[in-house]
C-alpha cells in the first residue's frame, strides 16, 4: 500500500475529505454508553468508551475514508484504554476505515524508532496506517517514520502550523529569511518530494496546517505542493469548509490534497437523541465538505 495513494483514491471515490476524530471525552459520553463512575480507573469505563467507539465506526463505514483516534484520551484510561484502541483499529479495518493515530511523537534515536516500530510497522503491536509527528527536535526525530513511509507504505502527518491559538508562540518566529513553520516545512520538500505515489502524485509525508490560519496554509502549499495536509480547526473550533480546504488543489474530480479533521461536533451533538444527532451532524460536514471540492 501506498497510504496518499490509497487515502486520496478512497476520498475521490466519496467526493469528500472528511476524517473523523475519535476522541472519547468521558464527560461527555452520550447517556446511552455510560457505565460503571466512568472514572478513568473504573474498567467499566473502557467498556464504554469502547461501546461507544464502536459505534462511531460501524456508523462511519463507507461514510468517511478515515478515522484519527487521539490517543491521549485512550492512554488516561491506563493499559485498558491501550486495549480498547487496540480493538478499535481492528474494527476500523474491517470496516475500511483508514487509521490515523494522532500521537504527535517526537524523539530521537532508539526511542524515535521505539516510537515508529510501535505503530507503522507491518507487525506492530498497535499498527495503524499513519501517525502524527512532531519535529522540533529536528529531522533525525523523524527518520525512523520517514524509513515507514518509504518501505512499508506507511503515511506521516508532520506538525508545521497548528491550529490552536498558541501556536505563534514558536511557529511564527521569525528567522533570517523564513518563519519557524516555514522552515519546517523546507526541511520535509526533499523527503516529501521523494514519497509521492505512482498513481495520484501525492506524498505519503503530509503536515498539519490549521483551517483557521488560511495565509500561513498558502505558504506551506507553496514550499510542499505534493503534501497531503491534515486540516484541523473545523468544525468545533469555529473554521468553514471553505476555509479548510483553501490549500487543497485542482484533481481529477475537484479539488484535493488532503483531509479535514472534525471530533466534537460529530461525536457529541446538542440533541436529545444521540444518534439523530450524530447522523444529522455527519451529513452536515460531509455536505459542506463535498460542496467546497467540488
């Protein structure tokens, strides 16, 4: 598999780029699931979250080509929580759902490569199609991801300009001729240039870029034109379609070049029924997105 090959073909084939986060906030666990104190210690917990979880996902099936659990809300559950993920990526498989774990590793050396071989090698004891990475501490941090990329078809998603609103604190420092964020995304051109799949012309090493920072969007395109981009900011955080697919590109059937994250505003609707809400609020960003590609 080549993963921007793969993820690009199955958004053209839905006509929309929206990925699913799977984050389960145990404080807002629809009533439905709930068991047990829902404390984190409580392993009713992770019942739930799972019941939960697997929902979303049986839901999702041939809806959205992707899914991005964030892993911090399964770790707060302990080494049940880990399992539970454990069993979900194998239930998004089954469902041909895509897995990008949001994790935002970054180290280096043996633990880099702890890191990378925990999750994109082909028998990983938690594998997943791609990974969140984060580069401050150089490119050597991301070696071992971008080894993945190249010899098992795995797909990388860099942090380059992200959408929270801290996030100018260090990536819009400026340097001698660039800011931080942009000499972060030069760094990856090489690398990205040479991961570019046969047949779509995108790159297996992407970078998340926020909706709500449109410019800055505009200058990563121009330094990374294959990358494919992981969009947060949607959704919840207050950014529109239009917004999130500002850097995406002229394809074969609208525009592309990436995915658009929303977590909240799917998993948990303002409604009484859970899952009229869930599905009202599913159509809703796969209709705008669909509408802003095309």
């Amino acid at each position: 598999m080549h993963f921007a090959d793969e993820l690009i073909g199955r958004v053209r084939e839905l006509g929309h780029p929206l990925c699913v986060g799977l984050d389960p906030h145990l404080d807002r666990i629809p009533s439905a699931f709930r068991k047990g104190s829902m404390r984190p210690v409580d392993p009713a917990t992770s019942e739930a979250v799972q019941a939960f979880c697997a929902e979303v996902i049986d839901r999702l099936e041939k809806r959205v080509a992707v899914v991005k659990p964030q892993i911090a809300l399964f770790e707060q559950l302990g080494w049940r929580g880990l399992q539970v993920l454990e069993v979900l990526v194998d239930r998004c498989r089954a469902r041909n759902l895509l897995v990008v774990l949001d994790a935002k590793r970054g180290d280096i050396g043996s633990t880099a490569e702890g890191y990378a071989r925990a999750y994109l090698d082909p028998d990983a004891g938690l594998g997943v199609d791609a990974i969140t990475v984060n580069p401050y501490l150089g490119r050597d941090a991301l070696t071992p991801f971008i080894e993945r990329c190249s010899s098992h078809g795995r797909g990388l998603f860099v942090l380059v300009k992200t959408s929270n609103p801290g996030s100018g604190d260090l990536q819009d420092r400026s340097l001698e001729t660039a800011t931080v964020f942009e000499a972060v995304a030069e760094m990856l051109a090489d690398d990205c240039r040479r991961l570019v799949g046969p047949n779509t012309g995108w790159s297996s090493l992407g970078v998340v870029v926020g909706a709500n920072y449109a410019e800055q969007a505009d200058r990563v395109r121009q330094r990374l034109p294959e990358a494919l981009f992981l969009v947060p900011g949607f959704g919840a955080q207050g950014a529109g379609a239009e917004q999130a697919v500002r850097a995406f590109r002229a394809g074969s059937g609208g525009r592309e070049g990436g995915i658009v994250n929303s977590s909240r505003a799917i998993l948990y609707p303002a409604c009484e029924s859970w899952e009229t809400g869930f599905e009202a609020a599913l159509d809703q960003a796969i209709d705008r997105l669909g509408e802003a590609v095309r």
